[in-house]
C-alpha cells in the first residue's frame, strides 16, 4: 500500500484546524503528513493501520499520531453498503509544531511538550480517564475560535503530556522509511489558492497545476475535500475578507476587489452564505466585542 505525502496546513489554510466528520464512512486514503494530529472516534468500527501497526477501531477510540506517521481509517464493508445507514463520526485535531516558535520549545516548562511530540513519533492511543478528559475537550474545541482554540491545545497537549494512560502503538524502532509514497497531487493546488485566491483561477488553470483533466481533477477534488473547488474558492476568499474587515479600514468594495470579486453584490451574497452575515455587520459585530 502506497503512503500518499499530503500537507493538512495548506488545505486549512492555518497552522491548526479541527474539523467534526460526519459520513457514510471514513474516506481519507493511507496518507502522511507534517502536521500532528489528535483523532477522537465518536461512532463506527473497522480497522485501522498507523506506521507498521494494524488494530481494530471502535466508537470511544482515540489516538495521538506524531508528524510524517502514516496512518488510515478503514470502516468495516457493512458501512459501504448501498442500503447501509450507518454513520462514520469523528472530531479530528490538526496542527503545525510551527504553531509554536523554536524559543517555546527550548523552555523548560515546555520540556513535557517537547517529549511527548517526540513519543508521538510512534503514535499513542489514548485510554482510560485521559481518554474521558480528552473527548470532553475535543467537543470544547470545536466550538472556539482565534486564540482560544491556540488555549484548548495546549490545555489537551498538557494532559497529554503527563498521563500515563496511553499505549504506543508502532513496534519499536519503527521508522517509515522502508514505504513507498507517492506525492499528493492537491498540495500544490491547496498552496496556489492560497497565494493566488485574489486573482481570477479558472477549472482549466487549476488542473494542470495537479496534471489532471478537468473532470478527473473535480472528481478527485469533490473525494478529498468534500466540496466542490469552487466552494472551497470561495472559503479561502472569505476567509481573507474577514481578516482585512478586522484588520484594516478598506471599504467593502475594496476588499471584494482584493478577494477576487470583480462585483460588490457577488461578494455580499457568498459572504452572507458563508458567515450568516453581511461584510458591514460582521464589521459592525467584531467593533462591538
């Protein structure tokens, strides 16, 4: 089985995400990539395959899986049946140890951190009253934003850190150089968005960047993301328009310009869509706070 090299931080367009999963199964492929990642299962079953290691996977399950560990989740046939109602259901943590400056991690009050990062490593399933303390903050998370989220991690990281009710679960001296791998053809594509999302990307220009056909790209895009590329567009251009809302004095038509809108009124209407809000009134909230 082929590891497929991905990146989660372009695809997030953050050093960290969390993202609650909630489908007919658990679609990601066998795949690697520099961001650690925290993945509490709240519903399904089947198996699971970190670095050299295969078990099996209940709701309840929970895992801590260090940078560049290659994992995948593989629910049971039952969930693939076309008559099938059951539900995969998850909450996943993503994040960056670049989240974190290089001064952090020299510090000494930050030396239990540091260890467990690199025990992470060989991934770490989570048991016990830590695995209970950990999903009740993993549902926290995913209600905040901005900079109480940054103090959720470190409140997780810090459990974490000082348990002992967790498990290795890579044989030792497991490294993962003997896999075979093969690029992710969207990571180039996550990372031109996000640096070019002020300009007008056609489907035509955005699938040559991933040297596919437009209908193989939509469909590969529509399978990974869940969403078609346009929508995700969207959610990159919005997503910088909040930011210069409440970050600078730009008037609304100029920040559509900047986000590649060419017409104010195409700008209002997704940005609406998107946030339950117009660009005046999600200024006029973030004022108010």
């Amino acid at each position: 089985m082929k590891a497929l090299q991905t990146e989660i931080s372009s695809l997030l367009h953050s050093y960290i995400g969390v993202i609650e999963r909630n489908e007919p199964y658990f679609k990601s492929p066998f795949h690697y990539h520099p961001e650690y990642e925290l993945v509490y299962v709240k519903e399904s079953t089947g198996k699971r395959i970190i670095g050299d290691k295969l078990d099996t996977f209940s709701g309840g399950d929970m895992v801590f899986i260090g940078a560049n560990l290659p994992h995948v989740w593989l629910n049971d046939e039952i969930y693939h049946k076309e008559q099938s109602t059951l539900q995969a259901r998850s909450i996943v943590l993503y994040f960056n140890k670049e989240l974190f400056s290089k001064n952090f991690y020299e510090l000494r009050e930050s030396a239990k951190i540091t260890d467990l990062f690199n025990r992470a490593s060989r991934g770490i399933k989570i048991n016990g009253n830590t695995q209970k303390q950990i999903a009740e903050k993993m549902e926290e998370i995913t209600r905040l934003y901005d900079f109480d989220r940054i103090i959720c991690l470190m409140q997780l990281l810090n459990i974490l850190a000082t348990s002992k009710d967790i498990e290795y679960i890579t044989n030792e001296g497991y490294t993962g150089t003997t896999l075979q791998t093969k690029p992710d053809r969207l990571s180039d594509v996550y990372k031109y968005i996000t640096t070019n999302y002020f300009n007008d990307i056609s489907l035509e220009e955005i699938s040559k960047i991933a040297n596919l056909s437009p209908t193989a790209f939509c469909r590969l895009f529509k399978q990974r993301t869940n969403r078609h590329f346009v929508e995700y567009l969207n959610e990159v251009r919005i997503s910088n328009a909040c930011k210069f809302l409440l970050e600078t004095n730009l008037n609304i038509s100029e920040i559509a310009f900047q986000c590649g809108y060419k017409t104010l009124s195409n700008f209002n209407k997704i940005f609406k869509k998107t946030t339950a809000l117009s660009p005046k009134e999600y200024r006029q909230k973030a004022e108010m706070i």
